[in-house]
C-alpha cells in the first residue's frame, strides 16, 4: 500500500519561517534572506517525508503567507486598488494585499473551513483580468525535483477558489462567482502545461467545498470544470482531495462520477460516514483511493489497531493496490515536531503524534498492509492507546458529575437584559456611545522578556510582579489620558488568552513549541485538553483588582470564554466536546463570581472562536450552537443585575447565527466589524431587533495603517444609522496586542475624538430624542 500526505506545515518546528517573514517585514533583513529560510524548510520537510518512505510527497503546499492568496496570485487576480501593472508577482504586491501597506488596507482575511485558520478573501468581479502571474507552483515542483525528490504539485481546485472568493466592491451580491470558472480554467491550463513540462506525474486538487451544502449547481460546476480540464490533465495522474467532514451523498456521486481523475482523498476521521457512502454507494472501479485515517486536525496518537480495520474494510472494496494511507486534511492543522517538547512528560507524549510523527504512522500502516509491519512501533502504539484509557490523570470523577448535572436543564440570568442594561448604567454613569478597547494592549519586546525571564526563573516573583504592574499603571494611565470609558488592564501577563488560562486549570497540559499557523506569520500554541478539567484557584482576580485599584473608571474584568477555550485547544477525543464544553463552563463560572466578589463590575468574556467551532454542515448546527450559547450562559447566569457582561468576537460574518448570539444574553457585545465591509451591520438593516449594547468595531486593528477621525465618525454614522444610540459602544475590532504603541496612540485617539465629535452632533441635532437617563451625560460634554 503506498502512503500520501496532503499538506505540510509552513511555519517550521521553531517558527523560522514567522521570524524570517517579521524581519523582511521590518525592513531587518533581505527578501534573499527571506528566500533562504524558505527554501531551507521546504527542502528539510520535503527529505524528512522521503526518508520516512511516502510515496506521495506534496509540494507547493508552502506558503509566504496563504495558499488562497497564493492561487489569486498566480491567477492575477490582484485587486485594481494595489496598482500592479501586470509580471510575476513579487512580494511587495502579495504582502499588500495580505497586510495592507501605509496607504491601503488589507484585503479581508476569514476562516478557513472550521479551523483556525484564516485564508486572504478574493475578491472578484465581471472585470477580474485572470493571467497567469505567480509560477510558484511550478518552481516549487522542480526545486524539490532538483534535490531528486518526485513530488504532487497541490493546488486549490478551480471549483473551491471560486466558492471561497467574494464579489469585488462595487459589484452585485448577486453575481455568479462561478461564471468566471472559464477563465479561472484558461490559467489552470496554463500552470497544468506547464507542470507536465516540467515531468510532474501526479497533480493534486483540493476541493475541500465539497463537503459544504451544495446545491445543484455548485455541484455542476465541478462537473464543467473538470471536464473543461480533462485534455489539459490527460498524461497525469489527477487526485482530488476533499477534508474536513463526510462528502454529501450528491457530491460524492458528482465527485466519482468526473471524468480523467485518477484517485479521491477524503477524510476518514471527521468524515464519519464515508466509509458506510463508500460501502453503499459503490466506489468507480480502477481509481485510487486516498483514504485520509491519520488526523490532521489534531495531536493524539493514531489508533493503529483500528485504522488497520479501516484500511482492511477499504481495500475490501477498492483493492490492494488501488488504497493509498493519507492524511485526513493538511498537517498544517497540527502542531510540527514531538521532537521538540522536552517539557511534556512521558506518559502524556506517549499520548501523541504531531506532524513529522503522523508522517511516520501513514507510512507505518501503509508498511503494515504490505507485509512489512514495524512490530515494536505497533506494539508501543498499543501500549500508548491503554494508557491513555486507564490513567488516572484523565479522570476527576466530582467534575464528570458537576458536568453530568448541567445537561438537559437550562441556565439564564432572572433580570431581562433592558431592566440590566438600566441597573447597570445607574451603577456606571457611562456617557452615550461609550468607548472601550478589547482587552490587549501592545505587547513590547521588554514585556516579553519579563515574562518569559519569569518563566525560567530568571527573576523572582517580586521583580516580575513589580514589571506587571507597572505596565498596568501605564496602560491605564494612557487610557485615562485618551478618556476612555471603561478601561482594560491590557493583559501583560498573557501570552495568549487561551494558553492562560489553560495553565491554571488542570486537566491541561502544554508544548514548547506546539505551534500552529493561524494567519500570515502569526501562529498558536493550543493547549492539549487530555483530562478532566477543574480550576484550583482563582486565574486573573489579582491583577483586575490591582488594575481597578488604580482608577475610579470601571475595569473590566478579562475572561476567555469556555467555547472559545475548548475551540482553541488540542480537544481530547475520547469523550464527546460538548462534555469538555461543560467542564470548562464550570470553571471559568468559578472565575467570574470571584471577580465579581473582589467589586469588578464590568466582566468581558471573550468568545471569539465561538462561530468557528460551526460544523460545516447546517443540520448540524442546532446542536452545537445550543451546547455552545448554553456553555457561555452558564458562566454568568449567577451574576447581579449590576454586573455588567461583555463578550467579544473577532467575527463579522454571523449573520446566520445573529439569534444565538442574543441568546447569549450578554449585556454589550463587542464584534470584529471594519474588516470586512462591515457586513455585520446587514443584519440589523434586515430587521434584526437588538436590545442589548454593542461595539461594532470601528477600526481594523490587524493592519499597521491609522484610521482617520472622519473614517472612523463615518463608520460611526454608518452603525448609528441601524442601531440606537443608547445601545451602541465604541471600540476597535479586536485586542491592540500586535500594534505597536506608535500605531495605538494616535488610532485610539481618533477614535476618541471622532465619538466626541458625533456625541456632539447628537446632542444638537436628536436632543428631544433622547432618554433622560442621557441628558445629564450631555451636559458633560
Ligand atoms: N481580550 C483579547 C485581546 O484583546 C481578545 C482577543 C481576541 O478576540 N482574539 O487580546
Ligand atoms: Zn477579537
């Protein structure tokens, strides 16, 4: 049985490609330099996957920054605004449109899939000009042949490119993406030509759309274009790769049904049913199938034994040399190298595979089924799987009952949100539009060293404590000076707001250099959710208090929410994840009544991941949302009336889930908004009755670039048109800890200026209008 892998992580096993990429950025170093690092990664991942004996080893799965963004360079899909005249597309054009650049924002950025991943928006239109600008594919393909190592050029199937574009600014949300396929396909022909010049066997198509709900003619469109292709693709071997969930039925007839495709890849771990659709519905008869047992969404050990039985009943179907041991999506998903974790003891890395250990599982198992079984990797795999099921490490049986007890019945706030709204305003006094940041502030290369100094030892609790602190006072200082409203105390001491969190509860444990891309150069390090989880002590009551301590403005009080905890973390797999959802709910529950004892009045409890952890498919999304909305309620149902809840999501595109987002029952929510042609605020043009207080963020914080006064008052103006004033906050898109201190003063000043401005226009032009709750607030002004 031969092995495959569908994708590889960029980032390298110690980040060296995000180091080498924030250099070049800060003009530090040379695009060769760049360039070096690059090429060094790829050519180390792609010998690594040779050595282990993959069969097939893919290439072009690298990324400067985004493989979306990759596939609209080498269409030439560049937005007009960034001015490129046409050639090969170098960096300056490719990081502007992934970044922005001092004159021009970013183009919109959203998650790839149900992952943590983000992917650089197309954006297309009846005038998009596609010609053939970015060779990468190509050169990747013959770098690695270069170092005499056979690889499958990947690229972003035409079908799911266009799926995943959006309509350029200016043009109909109504126009058919999809009828741009013909000259989207004229450039694949393009490329294909010229891989098949270049000796390329194999090509690789990703079309992870086609496990999303499809209707007819979406799914025709896979028919078109790859019958459209088939003569280009005649004299290669063509695979098809989808991921991340079962294929529909439909597609899945649609999908074996193409003509000239050599072999299909699905995934077989969260794909629960393809094998009982591949058992039923027949599989075409002399094609390969990719059979996807080893997860690439996650750091546990395969389970050799029963992936063996998968393969078993698989090759029964499609035979021996016709079944090929894959991946389940992109290893890009996962963490890189066990190698690297010298912290994690024993027992619990016994537990685990990350990439470079999953490459070795494909090509244990497809070894095993070809007679060549590795007895002793066998052996210790089992003896790893036992463990894990019978350590006590894993189970706390309090909190399995604590969790147990909370299913089936339902936890709300007594007070409607209105009657808190007004409790909580007579307690705070806030001004109309109150202006508020999203939790982070900068976070400074001293800062850094501080902690991490701390980490090793290096100096003592006093001295770390004393850094902290200060960094507090300064952060609330400049706060008070911009006359922000409700004040943060900028999170010094996190490093992330999951992974601290995940520090102080048990049932967590951590990696060194665990890390995963999340977008451009930034990665995470998700904490791995391997036991029971309970929280010993309180996490963050210290420094709120010393933060409120420090001003007669309100503090918030900074949690991360238990969906988000769960979405962002490694989750473990043998109990189901609303389970974990719960225990986690409990915990942070814990954390807010304490905060709220210590006289913290306003709480924010950031679910950002919230939306991300949908499932794909809409029948599934009930189940979910109402686990998940259930799991926040719980954190905050106990509270008073006068504590205020604020929640936070780096998100815009909820339209579809607005009505859970109000089940929530949060008092103001504060939503990523500026970044994407504020979309978000549709919903309540279509209607959507909003009640409670909102912040939908008036600047985008992921790029370097300074909002303008009048941008902001006419993003301002845009929000007011759609939401009462009396319910609208001000504040940015998400946390500032990225920026720089040069980028946040003069943004958050704007801000604060451009809400003075329109408290003004306000309090001139709608005075009748408003509650006299407000009018005294005016005549601060
Ligand atoms: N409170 C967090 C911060 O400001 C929220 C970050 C996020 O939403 N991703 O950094
Ligand atoms: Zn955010």
């Amino acid at each position: 049985m031969a092995s495959h892998i569908v994708g590889y992580p960029r980032m390298g096993p110690k980040r060296e490609l995000k180091f080498a990429l924030e250099s070049f950025w800060d003009k530090k170093s040379s695009s060769e330099d760049l360039e070096k690092v690059a090429a060094d990664l790829r050519s180390s991942i792609w010998k690594q996957m040779a050595d282990a004996g993959t069969k097939y080893i893919p290439s072009n799965t690298f990324s400067y920054y985004d493989q979306v963004l990759d596939t609209t360079a080498m269409l030439g899909a560049v937005p007009k605004r960034y001015g490129w005249n046409g050639g090969e597309i170098g960096f300056d054009t490719y990081f502007s449109m992934a970044r922005g650049n001092a004159t021009l924002p970013a183009m919109e950025m959203t998650k790839w899939f149900d992952t943590n991943y983000h992917y650089i928006v197309p954006e297309l239109g009846p005038d998009t000009k596609f010609s053939y600008s970015s060779h990468k594919a190509v050169s990747e393909y013959k770098e690695a042949k270069g170092l005499g190592i056979e690889t499958v050029p990947v690229l972003i199937g035409p079908v799911s490119y266009l799926l995943l574009s959006k309509p350029e600014k200016g043009v109909d949300k109504s126009f058919s993406l999809l009828s741009l396929l013909g000259d989207v396909l004229s450039v694949y022909k393009e490329v294909i030509a010229e891989l098949k010049a270049a000796g390329a066997k194999w090509i690789q198509f990703d079309e992870p759309t086609l496990v999303l709900d499809l209707d007819d003619s979406k799914l025709q469109a896979f028919t078109t274009a790859y019958s459209e292709l088939e003569s280009s693709l005649s004299g290669l071997e063509v695979l098809i790769v989808s991921y991340f969930a079962d294929v529909p039925a439909e597609a899945y007839k649609t999908l074996t049904g193409l003509k000239g495709i050599s072999g299909f890849g699905f995934d077989l771990v969260r794909g629960t049913k393809t094998l009982d659709l591949i058992k039923s519905a027949g599989f075409p008869s002399g094609k390969y199938l990719f059979a996807g047992v080893v997860d690439g969404r996650n750091i546990w050990a395969n389970d050799l034994a029963s992936s063996v039985d998968t393969l078993n009943a698989l090759e029964a179907i499609v035979g021996k040399d016709k079944l090929v041991v894959s991946t389940s999506c992109s290893l890009m998903h996962t963490a890189v190298d066990l190698v690297n974790e010298t912290k994690l003891d024993s027992e619990i890395k016994s537990w685990l595979a990350f990439a470079a250990q999953k490459v070795l599982e494909v090509n244990a198992l497809a070894k095993a089924s070809a007679g060549q079984k590795d007895e002793a990797f066998f052996v210790a795999n089992a003896a790893a799987q036992a463990s894990r099921k019978s350590s006590p490490r894993v189970t706390n049986e309090e909190v399995q009952k604590a969790a147990a007890a909370l299913k089936g019945s339902d936890h709300r706030r007594a007070t409607n949100v209105s009657a808190r709204l007004d409790a909580q305003q007579k307690k705070l006094n806030l001004p109309v539009l109150p202006t508020t940041t999203i939790g982070s502030f900068p976070q400074t290369m001293d800062l850094r060293r501080v902690r991490r100094e701390y980490k090793a030892n290096k100096i003592s609790e006093e001295e770390y404590v004393k850094a902290i602190k200060e960094e507090i006072s300064k952060v609330v200082k400049l706060q008070e000076e911009l006359d922000i409203d409700v004040l943060v105390h900028g999170e010094p001491e996190r490093n992330d707001m999951v992974e601290y969190f995940g520090e102080q509860l048990s049932g967590f444990a951590f990696t060194a250099n665990g890390w995963v891309q999340s977008y451009g150069s930034r990665c995470v390090k998700p904490p791995i959710i391997y036991g029971d989880v309970s929280r010993p002590k309180a996490m963050t009551v210290f420094w709120s208090s010393m933060a409120q301590s420090m001003t007669s403005r309100p503090m918030k009080g900074m949690l991360t929410g238990p969906v988000t905890i769960l979405n962002w973390s490694f989750v473990r797999n043998d109990q189901p994840r609303f389970e974990t959802c719960y225990q986690i709910a409990l915990a942070i529950k814990k954390e807010v009544e304490d905060l709220e004892a210590a006289g913290i009045t306003v709480i924010q409890i950031d679910e950002a991941a919230l939306r991300e952890g949908l499932p794909l498919r809409k029948s599934e999304h009930a189940f979910y949302l109402d686990w998940a909305v259930h799991s926040f309620r719980i954190t905050n149902c106990g509270v008073q009336d006068t504590t205020q809840i604020h929640t936070h999501m780096c998100y815009s595109n909820f339209n579809d889930i607005i009505h859970s987002i109000i089940d929530m029952d949060a008092d103001v929510i504060t939503i990523e908004n500026s970044r994407s042609d504020e979309k978000l605020l549709s919903v309540f043009r279509e209607g959507v009755k909003y009640g409670a207080g909102i912040g939908p963020g008036v600047y985008d914080i992921h790029s370097p670039r300074i909002p303008s006064t009048e941008e902001i008052a006419d993003r301002i103006n845009k929000m007011l048109a759609v939401l009462e004033k009396n319910i609208l906050w001000v504040n940015p898109d998400c946390g500032l800890k990225t920026r720089k201190y040069a980028e946040v003063n003069p943004a958050l000043t704007n801000m604060v200026s451009a809400c003075k401005l329109l408290r003004k226009e306000l309090a001139s032009t709608n005075f009748t209008s408003f509650h006299l709750m407000h009018l005294d607030i005016i005549g601060h002004i």
